[in-house]
C-alpha cells in the first residue's frame, strides 16, 4: 500500500479510522485519580466499526472509489460510530448535570476526556470522505435498492436450496 496513491476518499477513511482506532484506547471519561477508555461497553461495538471501515477501505483497487457494493458499509460504520459516541457523550452529560457539587468534590474532577472527542472528530472524517469523495454511481438511493436486491436474491437462492435437498432414508 502506498499512502501517496491512494484515492482521496480512501485517505480520509483510513485517517478516520486509525484516529478512533488510536481514541478508544486513550481515556473518554475521567474522574479523580482515574478514567474510562473507549474499549469498555459499547465503546467495543466502536472500536470494531473503525477496524471494519479501515479495512473495507483498503480493500480493492486502492486507486479508484470505494466500489457501490462496499460503500455503503463503510458510510454506515462511520454514521454508526457517531450515533454510538454521540449518545455516550450525551449520557454521561444527562448523568452529570444530576450530580450535587458535594458529589462532584469527592471524585474530584469529572468529565469527558480527550478521547470521546479523538473518537467523534474520526468516526465524522469517515462519514465525510465516503459521502462527499464517492463516485457519481454511489448514492444511497440505488445502493439500498441493490443491498434489498442482494438479500432478496439470497432469500430466494436460500429457498430454492431447501426444496431441492435430497430426503432422508
């Protein structure tokens, strides 16, 4: 793989990714003496979205767009990531306007720490480049009409299958 190479959207994938990739394990929430990286709950469900948009990302002709049949998932991956670290940001925030100032001073200081941000500032660099660097042919109109017409392709070969099995004797 050279870097230099690479199609612009798959640059800025793959920067995306590494950046939530590195994030989850720095602290996302910290308190008093300690803190609470991303690889915990669901911020696991996360760390996998980065890792499957990276590679998805590598993957192919490295040169050209990211091919219909895999941009979708690498768009959703990065939405995903947003909606799954925007509603811990939002959490955490809920939960703490609820804490007293007596609560607060024994954990001394808490709050969301630099990696949530590291986490949110990727998961947005992959939604971007695969939305705004895609090809004329990918649109999310036409790729969920061929994503429905995959599944119900495999529905119907998963039928056909069932009825020809041999019986039992």
């Amino acid at each position: 793989m050279n870097f230099q190479q690479l199609h612009k959207q798959r640059k800025v994938i793959i920067i995306g990714a590494a950046l939530g990739l590195i994030a989850c394990f720095l602290p996302w929430f910290s308190y008093g003496l300690g803190s609470i990286n991303g690889m915990n709950g669901i911020g696991v469900l996360a760390f996998v979205l980065f890792i499957a948009a990276g590679l998805l990302a590598l993957a192919g002709d490295q040169k050209a767009n990211i091919p219909p049949k895999m941009w979708l998932p690498v768009l959703g991956a990065g939405a995903v990531n947003i909606c799954i670290i925007g509603y811990l940001i939002i959490r955490w925030e809920s939960a703490m306007s609820g804490a007293s100032s007596a609560e607060s001073s024994v954990f001394g200081s808490v709050g969301l720490s630099f990696g949530i941000w590291a986490a949110i500032v990727g998961a947005v660099l992959i939604t971007y480049g695969a939305y705004r660097f895609r090809s004329a042919e990918n649109n999310l109109k036409d790729s969920l009409r061929s994503l429905k017409n995959d599944v119900d392709k495999a529905i119907a070969d998963k039928g056909k299958d069932s009825n020809t099995t041999p019986p039992h004797s």
